[in-house]
C-alpha cells in the first residue's frame, strides 16, 4: 500500500501541486494542502486500498484542507499577497479539476519557470524547484543544502512570499524568452546539483543523493520543454559526473580518475548521456549551454575511454581550450593544464599554470596540480613544496589525507 | 500590479555623454513610453534635478533637522522614477528593457497599507 502513495507521489506531486497553485493563487495553501492530502493517502490507502484514480483522490483532498484553511483565515482576517494567474488558465484549470482526468499541457513547466525565476536569489530558487516541482519534503531540503530545518522553511518562506508579492505570473514563456529562461532554469538545477559535489566536510553519500535530486529536476524538465539544448546537455554533464559516484570514494579516500574502477562507473547512464549529446554534435549548443555542453564532451571522452592509458587526450585538451575561449575561466585553464601534461608531457602543462596563482590565490587544487607536474618533470624539492601550500589550502578531509600520502611517497 | 521603477546611474553617464549619445537615452525613453502605452499603464513618471540639490530631513531630538545631500553616498545616483500598472513583474521586466542600458532599474511593488485608503 506504501508503494502505491510512493508512486502517486513520484508520478502526480508536481502536476497536482501547479494544479492548485492555478486555482487558488497561494503556494503556501497548494503546499500544505497537498502534502496533508499525501499523509492522509498513506493512512486512508493502507486500509482501504488505493483508490482508482488517485490523482483525483489526492486533489479532492488537497481541495477540502485548503477550503478549511481559507475560511479559517477569513476569521483571523490574514492577508497573504495571491499570485498572478491569468483568467483563461484559471477557467482551464476549473474544468480540469471538474474532470481530473483531463490533462493540462504545460502547467507543471509553469511551476518550473515560477521557482526558477531570475528575481529570485540562485540559492533560493534551488532550493524552492526541488520542494515544489519535486515534492521533496524541507527537513530532506534542508539536509542536501546543509543548513538547519528552519533556516531552510524560512528561506523558502521568503521565496514564496517574494514570487507573490512582486507579482511574479505563474505563466509560460514563449520563443525566446523560454530559451532565456530554460537557461536560468539549467544554472538553478546545476547549482542544487553542484551543492552535492561541494568540497565541504559534508558526507560523500549526501552529495550522491543531493546531485540524483538535481537528475531527477532536469528530467521532468526535459519532459516538459522538450529536447533544448541547454537542458541536453546539463543532464548529460550531470549524468556522465554522477555515473563515477560508486568509484570515486573506497575505504573514505578519494580514488582519482585514472585510478577508478571502471567497471563500477554506471554505464547505463553513460550511454544515456552519449545519446543526448549525439544530436547536438552537428550544431553545437551556444550562450550558457555551450558551457555545459563542453564540459560534458570532456566527461564523455573520460566515461568512453576502456583504461585510463586509451584517453582521448588530445580531444579533450582541444575541449578545455574552447571552454576556456568560451568562459575566461582560471579553474578551466588549470584542467587545460591538466590534459596538456597528459597530452605533450609536465612541461607544456606548468607553462599553462604560469600566473594562475594570482587568479587562484586560495585554490589548494593548483598547488596539487604543480606538486604533481613537478614531480613528473623531475623536480622533486620543487614539488614537496607546491604540496605543502596544497596541504595547507585544502579544507576536504578525505583530499587532504591523499595529498599527505602523495608527499610522503615523494620524500 | 503597480510598479515603482527607480532610476539610477552612474553621475558620468548623462554628464560625459556625447548629445549624439543622449539622443539614443531620449530614444530609448520614447520607445519605452510608447511600450508602455501598448502593453500597460503610465500612472507617472519624472526625471530629478541632481543629488547636489537634494535636501534631507530628519528628526534630531524631536525636532527636524536639514542636511544639504541625498541621504547615502554611493556609486550611482538616483535621476528619475516611473509609476506604472502592468498586469505582472514579467511584462514590467519586458518593458524595462526597453530604457537605456547605462540604468540600474529597481523595480517595486506598490502596496495597499490598511486603514489609508484615501478614496
């Protein structure tokens, strides 16, 4: 019976929830209502079995709290800012609801586009896409972003209140404003999934479920909007990092690429990525995407690689350097620096690292990278010290412990 | 909704521009009002006269005290405001677009405050 509201909820959360976001204009009441509705699903479903269509169950519920709700606050006289819906999907919406069966095409992409804003602050908009088009309840939000349960419901709260109040249309966008806004809606989805790959002292298991949440965002995004650039090729960047997650960490250390298991990368989702890349390769995905796109070429040349010793290097040295045109980036030159080694040896990898470290002053990973080039090049002394700063910068336990073992193993 | 849009810029932006460039400024401005008339509802809008000639008021002690300047220093000076109706924030973002590049545009609600209703 369990499973049956787990299915419900995977399936009819973000549908249901713009559903009534539509018909009563509040994201807190549609919010509450919905997940009271869930609760008393699992009680009600347990023992009576799950209804026949529990899309319809669920908002007849959801309906009833909400009504409650509002004649509660009429008492107390509460005024909360409604948002901006526009008459024709307000009148869709009524019929829907008389007929639950029938569909609205995009209504759930409109409530991507709302948490997604571009007034509303990256970090908030994160945070407010997992909980609302994905239903992720705030104590789990509250955990992948790592900060305390209240301080995550009150910055939700803020963010609701912001969309209200400043009259942001619960509406789709057109042409190229969707293009623009599906770009905001790949920079919202790529920091969520980023927040799991954070090198903070954060559990490595954490990170795994933080960035599977952010997977889980682009792809109904993608069912929404259709194939976009922008949105192929942030899944397959993300695909592609979140295939190595099983090889990456062994016994609490870090396994560097060349040194993973390749057999325990995922390769369904490898190819899954390769394929939506494949249609992209002629024209090539440009403005934010093109970063994305780059980044997961790069990935894609590593995840197709049999050993470390068979990469492509040469492709992926020829990638870094149009991401580093693309984006001016100083982290980019240091993984340019990183293939170039690779590609013609320590020396050609060094010159590229000239004068970083005044774009980088903090960067631990540069200073590991110069150790290591270093060593290659021959220069032991020269090394053991690039390591030392390395050690030093370095905040994440698990590098820190691997670095100290890379010095001891060079003196 | 009703929008408040502020205005602010960096002083040399009108001061140091060419009339060939101020031309594009009142341009914009013009395609903006005609925008507006389009797609929503110019309740007001002004330029102001510099932060040089502002005046600021407060009350020291209980009792009003002036300064001569605007009430913070910083980096860009407010010029001039617009007060429109515009049915969301998407279609006053949209509209704004249309005003000279060089602004940094700060675009508020206006609110109903209870009990002060004038009409």
């Amino acid at each position: 019976m369990q499973r049956a509201v787990e299915e419900a909820f995977r399936d009819q959360w973000g549908r249901l929830l713009a559903l009534l976001v539509a018909r009563y204009r509040r994201l807190d009441l549609a919010e509450d209502g919905l997940a009271d509705a869930f609760e008393a699903a699992a009680r009600h479903w347990a023992v009576d079995g799950p209804p026949d269509n529990p899309g319809a169950w669920l908002l007849t519920a959801a309906r009833r709290r909400i009504l409650d709700r509002l004649r509660a606050e009429a008492v107390a006289a509460r005024k909360e800012p409604m948002l901006v819906v526009d008459e024709s999907l307000r009148q869709e919406v009524q019929s829907t609801m008389a007929d639950p069966g029938g569909l609205l095409s995009d209504e759930r992409l409109r409530l991507v586009l709302l948490c997604a804003h571009p007034s509303l602050a990256p970090e908030s908009a994160s945070a407010l896409s997992l909980r609302l088009v994905l239903g992720v309840p705030t104590a789990e939000v509250a955990r992948l972003f790592l900060v305390s349960e209240a301080t995550m419901a009150a910055r939700l709260t803020r963010a609701k209140r912001k969309l209200a109040a400043t009259g942001v249309p619960f509406a789709m966008a057109g042409g190229t404003a969707l293009a623009d806004r599906l770009e905001v809606v790949a920079a919202v989805i790529y920091l969520a999934f980023t927040t799991g790959y954070a090198p903070s002292t954060g559990e490595d298991l954490l990170r795994v479920e933080t960035a599977g949440e952010a997977i889980r965002l682009a792809r109904v995004v993608r069912d929404l909007a259709g194939s976009q650039p922008v949105i192929d090729a942030l899944l397959a960047l993300m695909l592609l990092q979140h295939s190595r997650r099983n090889a990456r960490v062994s016994a609490n250390r870090i396994v560097l690429l060349p040194d993973q298991d390749r057999s325990r990368w995922q390769h369904d989702e490898i190819v899954e990525a390769l394929g939506l890349l494949e249609p992209h390769l002629a024209v090539e995905p440009s403005g934010a995407g093109r970063a994305y796109f780059l980044q997961a070429l790069i990935a894609a040349e590593h995840a197709v690689a049999p050993t470390a010793g068979e990469t492509h290097w040469e492709r992926i040295e020829a990638h870094y350097e149009a991401l580093e045109a693309h984006t001016q980036s100083p982290v980019v030159r240091l993984n340019r620096a990183v293939a170039a080694a690779e590609l013609k040896g320590p020396d050609a990898g060094l010159a590229l690292l000239e004068g970083l470290e005044e774009q980088l002053p903090r960067n631990h990973r540069l200073y590991a990278v110069r150790g290591e080039l270093l060593d290659r090049a021959g220069d032991p002394a020269a090394a053991v010290a690039a390591y030392q700063i390395a050690i030093e910068l370095c905040t994440n336990d698990a590098e820190r412990s691997y670095l100290t073992e890379r010095v001891a193993s060079i003196s | 909704m009703r929008y408040f849009v502020t205005i602010a810029y960096e002083p040399t932006v009108w001061s140091d521009a060419s009339e060939e460039v101020q031309k594009t400024y009142h341009q914009a401005h013009l395609a903006f009002h005609d925008a507006v008339e389009q797609r929503a509802q110019l309740i007001s809008g002004e330029a102001l006269a510099g932060p040089e000639t502002a005046t600021t008021m407060r009350h020291v002690d209980g009792k009003p005290v002036l300064t001569d300047g605007p009430f913070a220093e910083s980096a860009e000076i407010v010029g001039g405001f617009y007060l429109i109706e515009a049915a969301n924030l998407d279609v006053m973002t949209s509209l704004c677009e249309l005003l000279p590049s060089a602004y940094s545009l700060e675009i508020r609600p206006v609110i109903q405050i209870d009990g002060f209703d004038q009409n």
